[in-house]
C-alpha cells in the first residue's frame, strides 16, 4: 500500500490555497469549487484542502529549517515551537543514519498545526 491523499481542514480555500501555495512553493494541481476542493502535489501524495474535511497535523520536510522559519515569520505566520532537535536517527528505519531530526510547528490560515522536519548530517550545517 502507499498513502495517496491526505486532506486538510479549510474553511476559506483562497486564503488556505495562498497559505500553501506559499508554504510549499508550488502552484495547486487542481481547484474544483463548488463543493469547495484544491489539491496539492506533495512528491506523489495529494494534499486535499477540504472546507468539510477535519483538522489535520501535516509533517513537511524542508531543506533549510532556518530558511523556512525566517521566510514564513517574515510573513507573519504564527509560530507555535521553534525549531528544536528531537532525536539523531541511529539507522535508516525513520530517516537518514547519523542525521539529526529537526522540528517546528506553525499554525497555517485555517489554525491547523503544521509540522516542519529538517534532517541535518551531524556536523555539516543544514541538511535537507
């Protein structure tokens, strides 16, 4: 099995689609209101933003966690935890061996929690 779509709460989709439309670079792949639906190509995986869907806490990987959080406070996106390290993978089972797993949170548009993860090789800086 491989996930296929996941679906976001978003209750204005012009201003959520601007939101991710900023987050993730990239244009949306489809729009179709009514009933009120805009997809996301996240490397394969649909991210539907749905006014009826529920709530949901998304885990994006970024290159450049400083970058990110720079960009998006610029904007004034709430900030909900500053990037912080939260563990150094010691295999290949949930990321890279040896890098470590950085992690933000942001609220988008709609207040959903968003999650932002960096891996950086331990000893170079930003990974990505």
């Amino acid at each position: 099995m491989r996930l296929i779509q996941v679906a976001q709460r978003a209750e204005d989709l012009t201003r959520a689609t601007e939101f991710y439309r900023e987050l993730l670079g990239a244009e949306p792949t489809a729009s179709f209101d009514p009933p009120g639906l805009v997809f996301f190509d996240l490397d394969g995986v649909r991210l539907l933003l749905d006014r009826v869907a529920p709530a949901g806490l998304l885990y994006l990987r970024v290159p450049d966690m400083d970058a990110a959080m720079t960009r998006l406070r610029s904007r004034g996106v709430p900030i909900e935890s500053e990037p912080h390290l939260i563990f150094t993978h010691a295999d290949d089972a949930l990321g890279p061996a040896g890098a470590q797993e950085w992690q933000a949170f942001v609220r988008d548009s709609e207040g959903n929690l968003v999650g932002l993860v960096e891996h950086r090789l331990v000893g170079s800086g930003a990974g990505g």
